[in-house]
C-alpha cells in the first residue's frame, strides 16, 4: 500500500515538474499573452500587415489636416469595442469611423487631449493637458479637475489595475477612480509633486510607473513598493517603458540616444540586452504586436524581431511618433505630433516601383520573363528580379533579320535612351521588343538578339505590338501597315497598297478563319482574308470612334473584344459590331479576364471589375472602380500593353511606374467587419441600447434617426443593405462609403428591426446584423383601446341608424313641404317677372307711323327678376322721351325698386319736359319714402324730333355711345348723383345734336363689367369696338353685335348682371312732300 502511495506521488511530482518545463518553453518561443493591453487599454490583434518582411501588399496612408483630419498633431490614439476609432490632439477629441472624421464639440469642456484610456466597461477616458480626466459613457461626460481634487489638471497617463481601480497619471502626482467613481489622491510621500510621464501595466498585473527624472517605480495597493534607478549615466535618463510581456518581471527602456534596453527587475535593474537602433533615436513609446516589439521614435518607426531590428522604410510619417496601436482588423495605426495619423492597411496594388526605388517614369510595357519583370519606358528598359534592378542583359549574338552583325553586347545598354513600345513573350518563349524611330523590332531569344528593321522589309522603324497567329507567325503593327514575319523574314505585308487607307496601325489580331483584323489611329478595322482587303468597318457600321486601340479576340463566347476612343465594343464572326453604351466610363485602355469571368477593363481614371454577362448583356451596368483612393498607386498609361500571368499577376504599365495586383484572388472580405447602430435619435434627443441591445422609444416621438455604421479602415468599400423591418417595403443598397444616417417619420408603436447586411463590391459574402428598435405604443394602439373604440362605434353607429330613419322621416316631409313652397314661389317670380316684362315695351317697332327715328332696346336680367329697365314714350308729337336704369341690388328687391323707380319716372316725365327736372324730382320721391335703402341710375333724355336735338340729364348712369359721321364714340357728359341716395340734388342739363343718320346707344353696367374666366372685364373699348362692327346697321342688329361681342368673350362663364341695351337711330324730319 506504503509503495502504491509512493509510485502515485511520484507521479504527480514528474506531472508538475513536466508542467514547469513547458512553461518555460512558451516562455522561451515569446508568445505574448493574448490579455496584454497597449498604452490605450486596448487589445493589440495580430497585425493584418508585415511592412518588415513583405515588400509589397499594403498601403501606409497619412491623415492630416489636407485629407480629412481636423488637425495635422495627434498625442493620442484609442478604440472602443464597437469599432470608434478615437484621436486624441491640441485641438480636442476626434472620431473617426473609417469614412468621416468628426471633431466633438468644444462645449464639452474637453480640449487639448494627452492620452486616452478604454476600460474593461468599453469606456473612454480623455486626459486633458489643462482641463482635467473626463469619463464618457453612452454620450455623457463626467469631469474631475482641481475642484474635485486634482492637484494638477494636466494629465499625462491613464491606466486600469486588475481590479478596476483606475489610475490619472498627472504632472504632479497620481489620482485613482474605483469602480463606484469614488476618487482619491495617492499621498505616497515618494510620489508626491512627481511629475509622472507614464505607466504601464504588466502581463502579470504590475504596474510600472516612469517619473520625469526617468525613475521607475512599482505601485501595489496604491503605494509606491520599489523605486528603480538607471545607473548607466552615460545613456542619460529613461524616457519609455514596457512591461516585457512575454516575460513578466522584465521590461524594456529606452533613453535618449539609440539604444533599447532589456532589464530585468528585481532590487534594482539588470540590463541584460542591450539592442542599438540606428539611424532612429528618441524612443517614444513600445508597443508589442503579433510577438514583435514596435519602437516609435522621433525620427522613425522601428521593429525588432527574431532577426533583429529594422527601420521601416517607403511611409509618410517619419516625425515625432508618439503611439501604435492596431485596429480590431489588425491594421496598424500611429500618431505623430507633427504629422498627424498614419494607418497601415493591406493593399491588394503593390507600388513596384517603390519597392525597388525607382524614380518614377511612364512605363508603356511589361513582361514577366521567367524570374524577371522587363518594363519598357520611354526612355530605355528596366529588369527587375527578387533582388533588384539587373543592370546587364548579355548578349552573345546579335544580327539583323538579314545576318548583319550589330555592335551591341547587352540589351539593356543597347537600348539605353531609346523609346519601348511594347514587350511580348510568344509561346517558343522569345522575347519581341517593339522600338519606336531607333531599332525597329528586336527578338530576345537566350541571350542571342535579332533585329528585324526598314532594310529587313518592315514598313518603318515606328513599331507599336506584335501579335502571334496560331500558325506561329508575327503580325507586326507599325507606322504604314501590318508586316507579317515567318522563319525570320518579313513574308507579306499589308499596306496602302493593298487598301489600308489609314496606315497608322494601333493593334491587330487573327480570327478563327484566320482572316487579319487591323485596327487603326482613325480609320476603324481593316479586315484581310488571305491577301485580300474584303471590308472596311468604320462609323458606319456601328464603331462610334474610329480610333481603334486595342482589339482581343475571346474563344468562349466566339466574339471580339474591341476598345475605340471613346468606348468598349464587342464585335461577332461576322464582324457585326455592338457598342456597350451602358459602361460607365468612355476613356478605356484594355481588358483583362479572371477564372471567375470576371473582366478588368484598365482606364484613365483606374480600374473597373465587371462580370462577362454584365457587360455582354449590356444593360445597367454597375462595375466596382478602383482608384488611387483604393490604393492603386498609379493610373495605366494610354495604348500600353500589361502582362497577366498564369497565377493571375496583372503588372500594370503606368503614368507614374508599375502597379502589381492579382486578379485571381478576392481581396475584399466582409466577414471581419464590426457593423454597430450605437445610438439612434427620437426627434434629436440621441438614445442608447439598453443591456440586451435594444432601443426603447416613446410613443411621443414623430421623427426617428438611425445611425448605423460599418467600421472599416482598411481599402475596401463593401455594398451595404439595410431595411427597418416591419416598415420599408424594399431595401436600400449603397456603398459603405455613402452610408449615413436613416430618417424614418411617424413609426407606429410595435417592435421593429433594423437589418444589415454587409456584401463586398462584387456581390460575394452575406453577413446580416439586425437591432431591435422598440416604440412605445401611444394611447390609441393599444388593444384594449381599439377593442373599446370598436364598442363605442358600434354602440354610435347604432344609435346613429335610428336617429338616421327617424331625421329621414322628418326630412321627407320637410323635403316636401319645401318643394311644394319651391314650386309656389317659382310660380310667384314666374308670374312676377312676366309682370315685369310687361312694363318694359315689348313691341318692335313701338311707333310704326314716325319714320322720323328707328328705336329697338332689350334687356336680360341674371336672375328671373332684373333690377335694369328702360322707356320711352312720346311727350307730344315733337318730343320723345327715352331713359335707361340701373337699380342697385338683383332678384326681387331690385324688380320692386325698379317698378316704383319706372313709375315715378314716367310720371314726372308727363308732368314736367326738362330732363333735369325729371331726375331732381324724381330723387325727391324717392328720397321721401326709401325704406329699402336702395338707389338707381338713370339717364333721361327728351329728343325734339324736329330738329334732332337732345336735352338729356345722368344720374350717375354710364356715359351714352353717339355715332356721328360713321363712327361711334362715347359721349362724356357731366355726372350726378344716383337717384335716392340724397335729397335736394340738383342734376346737370346738357345738350346732344343728332343729324339725319346718326344713332344713340344706351346701356347698363352689366354690358361693360361682363367678366370672363381670368376675372378680366369686357370694358368700354371693347364696347365701342363692337359697336363700330357695323354702324350703319340698323338698331336690333347694333343690339345683336354687342351681345355677340360679350358671349363671345365671357364664354361659359356664368352672367352676373342684367344687360340692358337701347339703340336710336335719327332719321332727320320729314319733309313736307313725305308727310
């Protein structure tokens, strides 16, 4: 039993000991703790990016005050879990989202940030330089400065102790915050009036702090336990610390010169490695990431790993780095005091020519020969290889076409200054080397060089691209044709002579038949079958440039793809041609296709992808553009050609150098993505989720505003899809580039979703993210208040129903008593107006004996009853009396009016033959008895027939129309007063002289205030000008032409007035022979 114990305990003993050893060995390969926190409290990814060991794949991007940054400094940098990115400068707190940079507002009190700090609880801590710590959480800050204790409000480090105590480094000592926002100053007499630089917490939980003096100490239970000095007073001070975090109990340091130390720490510091890093010096901050120490310098950024340290090269900011820190995506990102922010993102264009430090160039061709990238410029060639630029291409022959020897003994010297158009591989493996006004076409073949020149039967030295038939033989464009070479010698040509009216050839091809298609600077396609020119395709036939750049036969559709001047084309096998009007963009190069199908259509303003049923369906067309915002570091040259290798590497010739990418490989991936609604706002008051994530919203609300974000700080820009569940009856897609804010307006209370979902550029990928948005039901939505609501109205339409047959009742027979009233008093007015009418004279001509003088008149009321009338009667045989009126008021009122006016009128008339007098004693009458309160105009005048003259009077009447000599006028006599308006008036006499012939028009207001449809009046001179129609017409057809003129134009509008109208025609006395 005793040894059964024994072999057991020693069992465990192997086991512990076993378990020290491997943990040793972690110790031993420096595997960072996955819990180490950088300066920011932030957990440092894996970098997404090796800016050391890859020389290409990535982009380093600097944001300052010229590209979106508010400011060109930054102290500090942070991230808060939902994917924020926070900066920290002189000028305040920035946010950024990957899209927009936003300053928050000075109102805050927060200006001039330091540091910043994000805690366990995903808060974010801001030390000001002269405003004291604020806390921020859920939009809300809270202050501590000198009022709540601070004994300096300048604050220099923030950091979070394992059990949630936060400590504010200061320039005079150390605060701390618990959990419960209790807050202390630390009244170690050791730290006291210390002007702290920095802490930094280790992977074990030890917090290492450095003074200004470059003392380290240790804080335990808020007490200093160790104060550590550097005693190499040759390296000055210590001004940066780290915690070793694969080695806790260790830390780095840096001084003010070169060098990196690691120490041990223990009574007092060990240095135990002792690391320089020149040309940088300064340290300003470490940073472990991915197992490699990042060093911030003021003059650079620095790397030490398993092979040793080295100085990043080819980026932007190389002044005053402060921090670095990576994103959730692993992109790196550092701040510079001087230069603002940097990001280090991955790339899918590489830079070639950065890579190697070549000085930029237009490069019109690339290659990839074997292990080597030839490029053509204009001024010679270049061949890179993995180690640089090859300087030499030996040569050990070199001949022209016809065996002439040359005097040249390596290409890349042979072609030094000269002009490359284009670069070729053909499938034996030989290299064709177009040359332009210098050597003609040059083929590389092993070190041995043929040239094949104007004395060899090329049409010129002006060579532009070669292309290789499926015979094995060579199409040659250059300047005056299309030379074809076989076996070394130029064998056919095609040229002016053979009907190429354009001989500036751009590109040629064969097509399956094997017939030549030649494509030219503004001729169109040339198309050869055999030795014969058999068409010519140009405008007319469908091109819409006849400048024909590149032309690129394609198998699996049995078509060719044709890029003009001015847009892409496809053409078929019987050489139909079809525009692809809906491309977006018109300035194209060349195209190039994928595995995927998958075309990368190359143009002056970068690259679009699109997908081959896209484009040959040539519909709505919404390719994904890449441009130097997208990290392609140049723009493709015009007419250049690019090489594409069998693994997808597409080297693209441009303006500035050559850009790599891979076209086989999708470089976007949305999987990654932090997608987050972090608040939304109820008619402008902001809301945050509550513990489960969730928006409550009350029922009050009328405007709501969602602000949803995709965190993405790296060289995509994924398709974005969003809807509000249970509202939106389609989805919204945009590029996460132009995602905002979302309004919505009047939400029924019930719970809705927001839903996302995230797609890269060309439709790959689905994630969805959905919140929950919660509005209040308001009063009137809830169930029991329908349910209620519904009752009532049940119980109201009821009750409505009865009373309804019962008012119906009533109303039928008060419906017909009415009518029955209706039809009494139609009776009474028909009666009353048939009174009326025969008041008026009627009877046409009303003295059919006098010869003397003609007189028709009429009269149409607006309603059944007028208020208008007119009159005329003989005096005595020599005088004939003639009046016109116009009584205020219409319908009944104004009839009777009219009736008592027409009475008193006539009768003072028969009594008295001075119109004056008429109308003054006629106003008396009136006047006397008025109780209508009612007047009339009158105009009364008495014609002595005998000698044609008129003695006439107005009582506020319109002004009468006389026709003398052919023409009527108006005649605009004195006015008075209307009739019963005032007593004691007395009424101007004036005189009218009508010779044999002449005519006198009366008539009312209604004639001239007719009014049509544009509220427009018919007016006076409207009036005469129908009068003057035909004005020796008798007096009815006058009467006939005025009232045409007015229907005419009134139209349909509806009369609002009575139209009465008299016309007089003189006929002079009759002679004694007639009478």
């Amino acid at each position: 039993m005793i040894k059964r114990c024994g072999k057991i305990i020693n069992c465990i003993l192997i086991f512990f000991v076993l378990l020290q050893l491997t943990a040793a060995v972690a110790r031993g390969n420096s595997e960072v703790p996955q819990e180490t926190l950088n300066a920011s409290g932030n957990l440092n990814v894996d970098s997404s990016v090796d800016p050391v060991g890859l020389k290409e794949g990535y982009s380093a991007v600097l944001y300052d005050s010229m590209n979106g940054l508010p400011t060109s400094e930054a102290n500090a940098i942070a991230e808060t879990e939902e994917g924020f990115i926070w900066i920290g400068s002189y000028s305040g707190l920035i946010r950024f989202d990957g899209n927009t940079f936003e300053r928050m507002d000075s109102s805050t009190g927060i200006a001039s940030v330091k540091c910043l700090y994000v805690d366990r609880e995903n808060r974010l801590w801001i030390g000001t330089n002269e405003s004291g710590v604020f806390l921020m959480e859920r939009g809300e800050f809270r202050c501590w400065d000198e009022k709540a204790g601070l004994k300096s409000t300048s604050i220099r480090s923030i950091l979070q102790r394992g059990d949630g105590l936060i400590y504010i480094a200061t320039t005079d000592g150390i605060a701390s915050v618990d959990q419960k926002m209790n807050f202390r100053v630390l009244d170690d007499l050791e730290l006291k009036d210390s002007f702290i630089h920095e802490l930094r917490k280790g992977a074990d939980g030890t917090v290492y702090g450095l003074d200004n003096s470059g003392d380290i100490f240790i804080l335990e239970n808020e007490k200093t336990v160790r104060y550590l000095q550097f005693k190499d007073k040759k390296a000055g001070r210590i001004n940066c610390i780290l915690p070793d975090p694969a080695d806790p109990g260790n830390i780095y340091m840096a001084t003010g010169d070169s060098s990196i130390y690691s120490c041990s720490v223990g009574d007092s510091l060990k240095v135990l490695k002792k690391t320089d890093i020149s040309p940088l010096s300064q340290v300003q901050q470490f940073e472990y990431i991915d197992g490699d120490l990042w060093i911030c310098t003021r003059n650079g950024i620095g790397v030490m790993d398993e092979k040793g340290f080295h100085k990043l090269e080819n980026i932007p900011m190389d002044n005053s780095i402060g921090h670095v820190m990576t994103d959730y995506e692993g992109n790196l990102w550092f701040t510079s005091t001087r230069q603002g922010v940097m990001k280090i993102v991955p790339n899918q264009f590489s830079n070639i020519f950065e890579r190697f430090k070549l000085p930029e160039a237009v490069v019109n061709s690339t290659c990839r020969y074997g292990n080597r990238l030839f490029i053509a410029t204009d001024t010679g060639l270049t061949v890179l290889d993995e180690k640089g630029v090859v300087s030499s291409i030996p040569l050990t022959k070199a001949v022209t076409a016809s065996g002439v020897p040359l005097e040249a003994a390596d290409l890349v010297e042979l072609l030094d200054g000269c002009r490359i158009r284009s670069i070729i591989q053909d499938s034996l493996g030989r290299l064709w080397i177009s040359t332009w006004r210098s050597h003609g076409l040059l083929r590389y073949d092993k070190g041995k060089l043929t040239a094949f020149t104007v004395e060899d039967g090329l049409f010129s030295d002006q060579v532009r691209i070669v292309y290789e038939c499926r015979d094995g033989s060579m199409l040659v464009a250059c300047t005056g044709g299309v030379n074809v070479i076989e076996k070394d010698r130029v064998t056919r040509s095609y040229g002016e002579q053979d009907g190429i009216t354009n001989t500036e050839v751009l590109t040629v091809a064969e097509t399956d038949k094997g017939d030549i298609l030649i494509g030219t600077d503004g001729g169109g396609i040339f198309v050869f079958s055999g030795e014969k020119m058999v068409r010519q395709i140009r405008r007319a036939q469908g091109l819409t440039s006849e400048a024909v750049m590149r032309i690129k036969p394609d198998s699996k559709d049995k078509i060719y793809w044709i890029v003009t001047g001015n847009s892409l084309a496809v053409m078929d096998e019987d050489y139909q041609i079809t525009t692809l009007n809906n491309f977006p963009y018109s300035n194209n190069f060349d195209l190039y296709e994928n595995s995927a199908g998958e075309f990368w259509i190359l143009s002056s303003n970068g690259i679009y992808v699109l997908r081959r049923e896209e484009l040959l369906r040539n519909g709505k067309m919404d390719p994904q553009h890449y441009g130097r915002s997208d990290g392609m570091p140049c723009i493709t040259t015009a007419n250049s050609y690019s090489e594409l290798t069998g693994t997808g590497d597409l080297y693209i010739a441009g303006t500035t150098g050559v850009a790599k990418v891979n076209i086989e490989k999708p470089f976007e991936n949305v999987n990654r993505l932090k997608v987050a609604v972090p608040y939304i706002d109820a008619d402008g008051v902001r809301i945050y989720p509550d513990e489960k994530g969730a928006f409550t919203v009350s029922s009050k609300a009328r405007k709501l505003t969602v602000y949803s974000y995709v965190y993405n700080y790296s060289l995509v820009n994924p398709l974005v899809t969003y809807y509000l569940e249970g509202f939106d009856q389609s989805e919204n897609t945009v590029s996460r580039s132009n995602l905002g804010p979302v309004d919505y307006t009047n939400l029924p209370g019930r719970t809705y979703r927001f839903v996302m979902e995230l797609k890269d550029s060309m439709g790959r990928g689905n994630r969805s993210f959905s919140f929950q948005i919660v509005k209040e039901k308001a009063l009137y939505e809830n169930a029991w208040f329908i349910l209620l609501t519904a009752l009532l109205a049940v119980f109201l339409v009821a009750q409505a129903v009865s009373m309804y047959f019962r008012r119906k009742m009533t109303d039928l027979e008060k419906k017909h008593r009415e009518e029955e009233e209706k039809r009494r008093i139609s009776r009474e007015l028909k009666m009353a107006s048939e009174l009326q009418e025969s008041m008026l004279p009627y009877e046409f001509p009303p003295f059919p004996l006098r010869q003397e003088f003609d007189i028709y008149a009429s009269m149409n009321p607006a309603k059944e009853v007028g208020g208008d009338f007119y009159d005329f009667y003989l005096i005595d045989d020599d005088h004939l009396c003639l009046a016109i009126a116009d009584v205020s008021g219409k319908g009944i009122p104004a009839a009777l009016f009219m009736m008592i006016s027409k009475a008193i009128l006539q009768n003072t008339a028969m009594l008295e033959n001075n119109p004056s007098e008429i109308l003054t004693m006629t106003n008396e009458a009136l006047c006397s008895n008025n109780k209508l309160e009612m007047f009339v105009t009158i105009w009364v005048g008495i014609l002595e027939i005998s000698t044609g003259i008129i003695r006439a009077a107005n009582a506020g009447h319109e002004y009468p129309a006389v026709m003398k000599d052919g023409k009527f006028t108006l005649l605009k006599g004195r006015h008075g007063l209307v009739i019963g308006g005032l007593e004691g008036i007395k009424y101007p006499e004036y005189e009218i002289r009508l010779e044999p012939g002449d005519k006198l028009f009366l008539y009312t207001d209604g004639v001239t205030e007719a009014t049509d449809s544009d509220k427009k009046l018919f007016g006076t001179e409207r009036l005469v000008d129908a009068l003057n129609i035909d004005p020796d017409a008798p007096p009815q057809q006058i009467l006939k032409n005025v009232r045409g003129a007015v229907d005419r134009f009134v139209k349909n509008e509806e009369q609002f007035d009575d139209l009465t109208m008299l016309c007089l025609e003189y006929r002079g006395p009759l002679s004694d022979s007639s009478t």
